[in-house]
C-alpha cells in the first residue's frame, strides 16, 4: 500500500527526543517506510504492515540496534501513547535480557512506560 512519505517522516520526526544510545545499543528511528518494511523482511515478522500505523501517528516503530552495527536490524520496538508496548526479535522472539535491560533503561529515561509482556530480572539494570 502507498504510503504519503512525507507525512511519515512528519510523524517520525516528532520523536527525534526518543533518539537514545548507550554502551552497547542505540535506539534510531526510521527515516523513511522503507526502512520499516527492510526491518521486518529481514527480521522475519510483521512490522511492515505497521507503516501506515506510524504514517498516521498511531504508533511510533524504533529500532534498537548494536552500536557496532547501525544498519542492521536487530529488535524492533513499537511506542505508542507513552508506552513501549512490543519489542522483538528475529522471527518475534523475545529480545536478550542484555537488549530488555537498555530497554528499560531507554524506556525510563524517556519517561515511558513498559507495557510489553517480557519478564525481565530488574535486579542490575545496567547495560
């Protein structure tokens, strides 16, 4: 389905304060719906049908990636209304505990709230 690039990178832009890095992981946005729908083929799941979702101002898609490898996907995080609400990996697996950890870490100084359905440990909550 087309999508109006322009009022994508509208509503993405929105959320440049969201941009995040930490020792081993940063969190990006998408520039462009392509690279949404790159993500998901690459990755193995659904976030490509989220486009027009993010187009809207619906939801917001990040990407959480390895600092030593910006361009290539590694979980994808679905923000909406304040609140981290999925994050996967390959094939929708549940991220490392290394990757849900800087997640939250992000999540908390970004003032959002974890609403996704991983149990994590919170007991060291460094990188």
């Amino acid at each position: 389905k087309q999508v109006d690039e322009a009022k994508f990178k509208k509503e993405v832009s929105q959320h440049e304060d969201l941009v995040y890095s930490g020792k081993k992981f940063s969190i990006i946005l998408p520039d462009k719906p392509d690279d949404i729908r790159a993500e998901g083929a690459l990755l193995k799941h659904c976030v490509a049908s989220y486009v027009g979702r993010v187009t809207d101002g619906t939801t917001l898609i990040v990407f959480c990636r390895e600092k030593k490898a910006l361009d290539e996907p590694y979980v994808t995080v679905e923000v909406r209304q304040g609140r981290v609400t999925q994050a996967y990996a390959y094939q929708d697996t549940k991220p490392s505990d290394e990757c849900l950890k800087f997640l939250a870490q992000w999540a908390d100084k970004k003032d959002l709230k974890l609403a996704w359905n991983w149990k994590l440990d919170f007991t060291n909550r460094g990188e």
